[in-house]
C-alpha cells in the first residue's frame, strides 16, 4: 500500500508528490526487479502498478483536499484580523501577582494583553503634478485601507469557494 498522504498532512509541491510517488515504487519493485518483470512478462508487475495509480488517486485527492485546507486555514485566520479603518481596542486582564491583599485575598494586576491600535485615518493626501510641473494636492482613498478591502474580500472568496467537507475538517479539528 502506497497511500502516503492523509487529510490534514502539509500538502506537497507536484515535484514532492513524483518523488515521494517514485520512492514507493522504488522501494517495493527496484529497477533490475521491474526490468525483469518485463522480460519475463511477469503480471506481479502490471498488478503492483494498477494498486500504485489506485493509490495515486488517493495520494492526489487528499493533496488537494491539504492545499484547500491551508488556503481555508490562511483565509480564515486573515478575515480574524482586526479592520485598519476601525482599529482594535486595548484589552486588559486582572492577572494575580502572587501576594495577598489584608484580607487575605489574591492582589490583582492590571495587563494588557491586546494593545489599542488606532484606526488609519479614511482618505490621505497625495501631491500630483502636471505636465507643466505644477503641483496639484488631491485627497484619494488611503491606499493601506484600500489593500486591507482586497486581502479580506480575496479570503472571502476562498472561504466561500472551499468544499464543505474542508471547513467540517477544520471545524473538528
């Protein structure tokens, strides 16, 4: 049996995939055995290589199903990210510092765990200049809030192109 790739494996380059392919080969029918299979017309051979393309199948659906599920996986965790044109607030949590208060109740400290991050001001300056080298200052949409718009509307089209049985994969893991 030669089905070296299972769900939720890193997925393989197509150079990988032939060379892990080629190693199972190799390894249960070397090239002197194979060379003399063929000439002695031995049909071990033509019974080993239909189990290597059933394998291969195999091999090639679960490959696929791991290159979805990293994209799936990247798409999600992109869409998890805060907006840059609203910001994220500053999170804190009471954490024990390991001494106790009078009463004999554990001190608290104050931590941040998620610092604020402002958000990225909606239009920005930008000077242009004419073909006689005068310069005109416009207001254009900012460019960071422009390219966090297509990033998230890209990971929205790969989740929404994901096969279900990916994101149940993920979504039981």
């Amino acid at each position: 049996m030669s089905v070296f790739l299972a769900r939720g494996d890193a997925p393989l380059s197509a150079a990988q995939f032939q060379r892990r392919t080629q190693k199972y080969i190799q390894r249960d029918w070397p090239n002197w055995k194979r060379e003399r299979a063929l000439r002695t017309g031995d049909a071990a051979l033509n019974n080993f290589m239909a189990e290597i393309d059933a394998d291969t199948d195999i091999n090639r659906a679960n490959n696929l199903f791991n290159t979805q599920l990293v994209a799936y996986r990247k798409a999600v965790a992109r869409l998890e990210n805060y907006l840059v044109s609203e910001g994220r607030e500053e999170i804190r949590q009471d954490i024990p510092t390991g001494e106790l208060d009078n009463n004999g109740d554990p001190v608290l400290e104050s931590r941040v765990v998620q610092y604020a991050i402002d958000a990225l001001p909606a239009t920005v300056a930008q000077t242009i200049y004419d073909e006689i080298g005068d310069s005109i200052a416009t207001e254009i949409e900012n460019p960071l809030i422009t390219i966090d718009v297509g990033e998230r509307a890209e990971a929205q089209e790969i989740i929404n192109a994901t096969p279900p049985e990916v994101a149940e994969f993920e979504a039981s893991a």
